[in-house]
C-alpha cells in the first residue's frame, strides 16, 4: 500500500518527537548511571561502599537505557533503528525503508 507523502512526512515528524523525548528520559538516567561510576571509582578503601555505589550506578544506567530503546522506535514498524548498533537520527529506518528524517 503506498502512502501519501503527507503520510510519510507525518511519519518522519512523529520519529523525531519519540527521538527528542527518548533523549530527554534517557539521558538524564544515563548521566546519573556514569556519575555514579566515577563517584565508586574514587571512593576509598571501604570496599562495600564502592560495591553498592557501582551496582546503582549500573542499575541507574541499564533503566536510562531500557527507557531510551524503549521509546526510539520507528513509527512505521515499532523497531528500534539499528544496524550494528543503534542508528542515532537514521534518514530511513533499516527495517521498513520509511523515511525518518
């Protein structure tokens, strides 16, 4: 079925907003997450502390990413724009073809 290039259009617009606001809630969390290494990084000796600070960090950083994949997807065919990785702001989606730009 082919779509009108308003349809497209509106595709590639709503890509964008789920990219923009994916990056809003997930990098914060992420931000978080790396801090939060650093910080059990230059703790002391107390080997426990650095254990529990590293271990929430990690759990800050998988929740700011589980939250970003979850929400950067394509419109079209609901999956995450990936190759052999994640495409960041991909023109078409690897998937589908439909246009994302």
């Amino acid at each position: 079925m082919k779509q009108s290039p308003q349809a497209r259009m509106g595709l590639a617009e709503s890509f964008q907003k789920r990219r923009r606001i994916a990056a809003w809630f997930a990098l914060p969390w992420i931000a978080v997450g790396l801090t939060g290494f650093l910080f059990a990084a230059f703790l002391g000796e107390e080997h426990t502390a650095r254990e529990v600070v590293f271990l929430a960090a990690f759990a800050i950083t998988v929740i700011g990413a589980l939250v970003g994949v979850r929400l950067y997807r394509c419109p079209a065919c609901d999956k995450v724009p990936s190759e052999d990785g994640i495409l960041l702001n991909p023109k078409t989606c690897p998937w589908c073809g439909v246009r994302l730009k």
